[in-house]
C-alpha cells in the first residue's frame, strides 16, 4: 500500500516543482538523442536539488546517470521523465544505478512503451523497496516525446509536414515559382527547425527545380547529423546535384519505384518499394526509414509530395510558416490540391501553437485522429 499512497500537499507541491524542472532539462536534447527518447532527472532531498541531469544525445549517458555521478548521499529522491531502463543498450541499466545509490523514491512522469522496458524498471525498483510515483505531467512528458512515442507504438517515423505558404495557402506563384513566398527570417526559422528531426525528406521536382542542400546552416546545430530522403521514382536524378554532396554528415536515401530497380544504385542507402498510380507507396517508404532507426522525419515537399502524405493520412504534425502575401491564381500550388469531398471529412488539427515573425505567422499543429 506504501506504494501507492497518495502525497501530501507539502510533497505535491514538491514533485511538481521538481519535475517541471526535468521536464524543462529534458529539451536540451532536442534533436540528439533520436531514436532514443529525451530524459531529464533532478535528484533531491529536503526539499533541495543535489544534482541534475539530462540526455545529452544518442549513445551517451542517459539523465539518470549523469544526474546520479557524484551523488552518494541516501534516501534521496529522483525525478524522471521516463520510467528507467532496466536493460543494456548503448549503456547499463540505470535501474541497477539508481538501486546502488540507495535511491529512496522514484517519481516519473510516465512509462516507457519500449517493449524492453514497459513497466520492468518500475517493477524492479519497487522489488528493492523503492517507492514509486508515475504519471506525474504525463501530457507534458508525452508531448515532448511524441516522436520517440509514435516510433514505439507505431513502428513507423513521425512525421511533420513543414511548408512556407502565402496568406490564402499557396505554395507557388501563378507560374509555379517557389521563391520566396515567405521573409528571410521566416526561411531561418525555418531552416534551423531541420535540426529538430532525424531525416528529411523532398520530392524528384523540387530537388530538380531549386537543386536544394537539405542540410543544417543554422547556429546551434553544428555536428548534427541529418539523413537526407529524396523520393525519385524512375531512378533519374543526377548526381551533380547538390543532394549527392557532403554525404558523410548528411547521408543520402534514396527511394525509387521497383520497376527501376534495373537501373543502377546511386548511394548505399537506395531502395526500391512499391509503386502505384499516385507514385511511390509512401507506407513502405516509412518503414523502411524506421528500420534505418529514423524516428522522425520532416517533409519538406514540394506540392505533390505534400499533398500525397495529406492524402494517405500520413502525418503527425504540420509546421507552416505563413507570409503576410496574398497571392492567388488558378495555377499556383497548394499545399492539399486533392481535398475532401465534404466538409465533414476536413483534416482537423489540435494543439495549435502560433508564433510571429518579420512578415508572417509560424503555425504548429497535430493532426486530430479519428478513434478506430
């Protein structure tokens, strides 16, 4: 029963106040810690931090370690975003850390769904006598980890489309130019916003059309690497485009159709899926970047890959940076040219998050899913 008793307010408001903190450290690994999740820690005791910790990135210590180094002092208590793991990956259990460090309570803002963990690290903890708490901001925690979670559950990356259009929707002029709907500064929001994904992810036509890098400019993300996803269905693109360049820390997937399979590889990672009358079947695409270990991508376009995604329900997020232009035309492209055939079946986001800058609106939003 100890277990499960129900805090006083004095510890309430302590829980609270330290795992706002965790929740808080936790973005810090923003962008590098994928297809890991991100974890902060705070370890306390009296009502004071002793020491924090966050996941720095992939393949280096978790938060529980590196908050728990150079704590020795028991009966402390540790606040986590994530229940622990309780197996050996990249690192050792930090179940076992926490056990050694004669930690006295555990609170956590939510379960891990990794099937290698899925409440084991809590039943550990509690078999040694360590009291537990979880579900703490699980809504905060979820919401932060929504890429990690969708790639668990799903097995498939999470996907956000990311597009500049005008005022009234549009992607192009009237002629089908793309440059530049949207302000300098909207596009620098915009490129630094690549570094908070795995991968990324265009069209044959816009990598024709513009020749784009797809690469990371921005401050701030130096170091970090991006997969580079170019759908080419007939296995024509050529390699003197900028795509192909600089691949050691961009690396280059390419997907085209199986009836182009004849053709020869252009990169390691190029791989040949399905194909039907609306062109690549995007579900193998997406499975198959989940068993590279991307759990997150970013597409980028153009028009038509956009509106296929839309199409197919296969997205999670939408990132619009919208211009303060009007441009109009029967010509231009939007970013759903297919639509609905009634209003009942409009696409519904949720979670909507505004933020202004010079010459236009930044929209964030989550797609509202039906239940089954």
């Amino acid at each position: 029963m100890k277990q499960r008793a129900v805090p006083s307010m004095r510890q309430q408001r302590e829980d609270e106040k330290f795992m706002k903190i965790a929740l808080k450290l936790s973005l810090l690994g923003l962008g590098n810690t994928e297809p890991n999740p991100m974890v902060g820690a705070v370890v306390a005791k009296n009502g004071k931090v002793l020491s924090t910790g966050y996941h720095r990135a992939y393949g280096m210590a978790h938060a529980e370690a590196m908050a728990l180094e150079n704590v020795h002092v028991p009966g402390a208590t540790l606040y986590l975003t994530l229940e622990p793991c309780c197996h050996f990956g990249k690192t050792p259990p930090c179940v076992d850390l926490i056990i050694a460090r004669k930690v006295k309570r555990v609170v956590m803002a939510m379960r891990d769904p990794n099937p290698l963990v899925d409440g084991r690290g809590i039943r550990k903890l509690r078999s040694h006598g360590i009291r537990t708490r979880v579900g703490l901001f699980q809504d905060w925690a979820e919401r932060i980890n929504r890429h990690y979670l969708k790639a668990i559950r799903q097995r498939s990356p999470y996907v956000t489309l990311h597009a500049g259009i005008s005022l009234d929707g549009k992607l192009t002029d009237d002629a089908g130019r793309s440059r530049w709907v949207t302000s300098e500064e909207g596009r620098r929001y915009s490129h630094s916003l690549r570094g908070e994904f795995s991968a990324i992810l265009a069209g044959h036509g816009t990598i024709l059309a513009d020749d784009p890098q797809l690469n990371l400019r921005e401050p701030g993300w130096e170091g970090k690497t991006l997969y580079r996803v170019v759908l080419d269905s007939a296995n024509s693109l050529p390699r003197r485009l900028n795509v192909f360049k600089d691949q050691e820390r961009f690396p280059l997937i390419i997907f085209s159709s199986r009836d182009a399979e004849d053709r020869k590889k252009k990169v390691p990672r190029h791989f040949f899926v399905r194909h039907d009358a609306n062109g690549l079947v995007l579900a193998d695409v997406l499975g198959q970047l989940f068993e590279l270990g991307i759990a997150s991508l970013l597409v980028e376009g153009g028009g038509r890959v956009l509106d296929s995604f839309v199409r197919e329900r296969l997205f999670d997020e939408v990132a619009l940076f919208i211009s303060n232009k009007i441009v109009g035309g029967r010509n231009s492209v939007q970013i759903f040219a297919s639509g609905v055939a009634r209003l009942e079946d409009a696409l519904e986001l949720v979670d909507c998050r505004w933020s202004e800058y010079t010459g236009g609106t930044m929209l964030r939003g989550i797609r509202k899913c039906l239940p089954d």
